[in-house]
C-alpha cells in the first residue's frame, strides 16, 4: 500500500523572522569577534611592554660581590585598596574620568545601531541601544570649580569589568564617591554654593544613566 506523500509548508512570515534573527545573531558576532581582536591588541601591547623592559632589568642585576639595585618588578608593593592606591584621586580627575567612560559606552551604543542592517535595525534590541547612545551622548561633563577640583577623594575599589552594564555601574560608583566628597563640605564654607551646585549636576547625569539598557550578549 502506497504511503500519502506529506507537504511541509512554511509560512512566509517565519522564513523572514528567522532571517532576521539570523541576521542578529550575524551581527552580535561580529561584535563579539571585534572585541576579541582589540582584547588581543591590548595583550600584544602588555608583552611589547615587557619585552621592552627586559634590557633595564638586565642592567640592574646584581654584579659580583654588590648586590646591586632591586629590579621594579621584585620590589613588594602594598596590596590595592580603595584606602591605598586610589586615595589620592582628584574630584576634576573623577569627574572626566566618569564622563569619559559615559561617552566611551554612547559611542560603541551608536556604532552598533548604526551597522545594524535592515530589518535588525527595527529590533528592540537596536532600538533599545539607540536609546542608550542619545542618552549617554547627551551628557555634559559639568564644570568643577577651581577651589573643588583638588578635593581628594577615596573611588570604589576596582573590580574586573564583564560587560557594558558593568562599565556603566563603575562610572556611577565614581559620581558616587564624588558626591560624598562635596555633601561633606560645611555650610559655614565658602566653597559650600559651588560644592550643592556640582553635586547636584553629578546627581542628575547619574540618575539618567542609571536608567540606561544594554540589551544583548554583550550588554
């Protein structure tokens, strides 16, 4: 007995979805591969660096009978903390430092909306990061005053950064520290005016970055 032959037929509307998630998936590939190669960059730049400082340790060994002086790289250096190393961070210093991470991630958000190609560009993902990058774009680094700019101020202890979202957090955590610094500040003075005024721009910029999305594998 013949068996009934069987038709599958597939909708034209999920050929185009899985299109263009395949065209998705193409695109968050290519970003991942694109960070991979400026990982491995920066990791070809760490062993020039010490290929470079190969001859000063060679010239610092210690000769016969004088023990000669303590290449940098064995000399004990106290642990990282918050309380060490990063105490004497300035207030203008934390401030572009925290802008410029803000910028830095706008920047890679409209890279990515902008090589977006059709049909991608309309996902929510893509349009999420659009979001993200006007945001981020639009954020001004405010002005410190002279007699704040040299407040010295104890930043969060660095952790390794995973992802965009992370980097966010990190520039938050900076605005954070710079905001203590200046609440702290007497109302008796006389920098007192100027300290509300930067802390409440540093409040308004954190507030809106907070609300940023990073969809994605990378986000």
């Amino acid at each position: 007995m013949p068996h009934a032959s069987t038709t599958i037929r597939t909708s034209p509307s999920n050929c185009a979805f899985a299109e263009i998630k395949i065209v998705g998936l193409e695109s968050e590939i290519k970003e991942l591969k694109a960070e991979n190669a400026e990982l491995r960059t920066k990791l070809d730049e760490v062993a020039q660096g010490a290929a470079a400082a190969s001859p000063k340790i060679a010239a610092d060994t210690a000769t016969a009978g004088d023990p000669g002086p303590i290449p940098d790289f064995l000399q004990r250096k106290p642990k990282l903390t918050a309380s060490t190393s990063r105490a004497g961070v300035t207030l203008q210093d934390a401030v572009t430092d925290a802008f410029n991470k803000f910028g830095e991630l706008g920047n890679e958000c409209r890279e990515i909306v902008d090589n977006a190609p059709a049909g991608v560009d309309q996902t929510n993902r893509i349009q999420t990061l659009g979001e993200t990058a006007d945001v981020l774009e639009n954020l001004s680094e405010p002005d410190v005053a002279a007699e704040l700019a040299e407040i010295r101020i104890v930043l969060p202890e660095p952790h390794r950064l995973r992802s965009r979202r992370d980097r966010r957090d990190a520039a938050l955590g900076i605005i954070e520290a710079c905001s203590e610094a200046l609440d702290a500040i007497d109302e008796s003075d006389p920098r007192h005016p100027d300290a509300c005024r930067l802390c409440e721009e540093l409040q308004s910029a954190s507030a809106e970055a907070e609300h940023c999305e990073f969809p994605g594998m990378c986000g």
